[in-house]
C-alpha cells in the first residue's frame, strides 16, 4: 500500500485530495501546523514545515512513499524538502508560474525557470514563483507538479466565486471585462484539483519530472455568471466594460487581457487520466455551500460604484 504525506492536508485543496487519495486506499496522513480533533482525518500529523529539524522528524517518523506539497511557498521550503525527503515521488502543487500570454492557453511547457537566486526576502505570491526553478534545480529529487489555476469551491477562503454569486442574487449587473469575459478562464473546482494530484500520487504512472495543468476547459467567465444564474432562476445581466475601467474586486476571475486565455489540460488526459467535471456539478455543490454560510467578496464593498458605472454607460 503507497503511504503519502500530506503537507497541507487540512487546507481548501489538501481536504480534497487527502478525501480522494483514501477512497483510492492510500494510506494517507495529513499534516499542518495546527493541532486536529481525532476523527477530523484518518490520520493527521502537526509541525512546522518552516523547521527544518521538525520536518525531518515528520519525514522519519511517518516513512511516506509519497509527499503531497500543498503548502510550499518559500523556495527555501523547497531547499529543505530536497534535503530531508527519500522517498518515491514528491509532488509540489504549484500556481502563478506563466508568464503574460496575451490570449493564448498556457501549456506546460510555456513555464520558463527563473535564472539567479531568489531575492533574501518574499512574500508568498512571488516566492511561490521561485519555488519551481528551484525545484528543477534537483535533479535528484523525484518530483511531480500539478498546475491548477484559480481554484473555486465551498469554503474557499478567497470568495473569488463568492463575488459573481452575490451579485447575480442582487439582481445588478456584473460588470465584467468587454475583452476577455468570452476567453476561456483559468478555473478549477477543488474536488478536480484533489483528484489531479490522487492521480499524480499513482506510482503505477511514470511522471518523473514532469508538470501537469488541471483545470476546466473551455469553460469562460460569461459561461459561469450564466451558470449561476440558471441554477438560481434568475437573469443574467452581464456588463462589459474595458478591464482598465473595471472597479477594484468587481470581478476577481478578470480575465486580464496579458495573461493566458485559461490552461491547456492535453498532457494531465492523456498521462494522469485526468478528465475535468461538468461546470454544473462544481455550481451546484458550490452554490449549496453559499447559501448556508452567505459569505461576501471583499470587492463587494465597491457594489455602488460598478452599478453607477454600468447605469452611465
């Protein structure tokens, strides 16, 4: 039986995967850096990744197979990994890597690797782009990443999806970026981010050094404010306006016009099995979660100033 570690096990997506990597029959252990409630998983571990010495404690005492890296932000967290880790496959779930592609779906091998040393000091969103060149500079370590873009859900701490569904309850327009809200956005329900990386956690499939993109495809930011819409039985009123022009938090999918046009998933199909789920299905168990905890996007505050800019165009 594969027994995998998994660093940020209690989180949005590490729930997630530990939930699919047990109905798989992984021996799988949670770990994070608070204390649990028994029962909360099969198994959980608490340390501090950002010890060193804990770490390699952690690593001895639960002999993984496999290590599940949802928490790696610092590219010296990276470093200890490297150093500590003697297993068969280490998986680092990764984000943020592409660089601009105006328009045009990211492929795995779009992501070019940092050149030089990560700067001494850097905050989780940059430091995550410098933990895969770091990565690659491993040759030794047996590793796997997952890319999944935004990722939307119950209970995901970012309310992104929060935003368009509160608004298409108010029965206002959604102002929406006129250039891109047709692209295809780059969006992932979790339970297909936890399954990505169950899959990746199959040591029966070769993926030594290799990236995986996860996400919906062909779905676009107009298809999902009409999926919330249609599953609420209300009318969408979408609003586009030039993304220079839309109000801070008005709409946290963007898309913005330099970046990428969503993620081509070609190399997860064809060597994970990885197959995305219906827009439908994600809506629906999202929705339900929404209508019981009511939570509201910070960008929801500027609601007066996106209705005054759709009423004087």
């Amino acid at each position: 039986m594969t027994r995998a570690l998994v660093i940020g096990g209690a989180g949005f997506i590490g729930v997630a995967a530990c939930k699919e990597l047990m109905r798989r029959g992984v021996e799988t252990i949670a770990a994070g850096r608070k204390e649990r409630p028994y029962g909360t998983f099969t198994s959980y571990v608490a340390f501090d990744r950002n010890d060193e010495s804990q770490l390699a404690h952690t690593i001895v005492r639960t002999e993984p197979d496999v290590v599940l890296d949802l928490a790696c932000y610092q590219p010296g967290q990276v470093e200890t990994v490297a150093r500590s880790f003697r297993g068969e496959r280490y998986i680092f779930v990764s984000t943020g890597v592409y660089p601009d592609l105006h328009g045009k779906p990211a492929r795995e091998e779009d992501f070019t690797p940092l050149g030089g040393d990560p700067p001494p000091s850097l905050d989780d969103r940059e430091g995550n782009r410098w933990c895969e060149p770091v990565l690659t500079r491993h040759p030794a370590l047996p590793r796997t990443v997952i890319r999944p873009p935004a990722v939307f859900g119950p209970a995901d701490h970012t309310l992104r999806i929060a935003a368009y569904i509160e608004r298409v309850v108010d029965g206002g327009p959604l102002v929406v970026p006129a250039e891109t809200y047709e692209w295809q956005a780059g969006l992932a329900w979790v339970k297909d981010v936890g399954f990505a990386c169950a899959l990746a956690c199959d040591l029966r499939r070769d993926t030594a050094h290799r990236a995986y993109n996860v996400a919906f495809e062909g779905v676009s930011l107009r298809a999902v404010i009409e999926g919330i819409a249609r599953a609420l039985g209300k009318p969408p009123v979408v609003h586009p306006v030039p993304f220079a022009d839309l109000p801070e938090g008005a709409s946290p999918y963007g898309p913005d016009p330099a970046r990428s046009a969503g993620y081509v998933i070609e190399r997860a199909r064809r060597e994970l099995g990885f197959e995305p789920s219906a827009l439908e299905d994600a809506l629906a168990e999202t929705l339900a979660w929404y209508r019981v905890a009511k939570p509201s996007h910070p960008g929801y505050a500027n609601r007066a100033k996106e209705l005054a800019l759709a009423r004087s165009a």
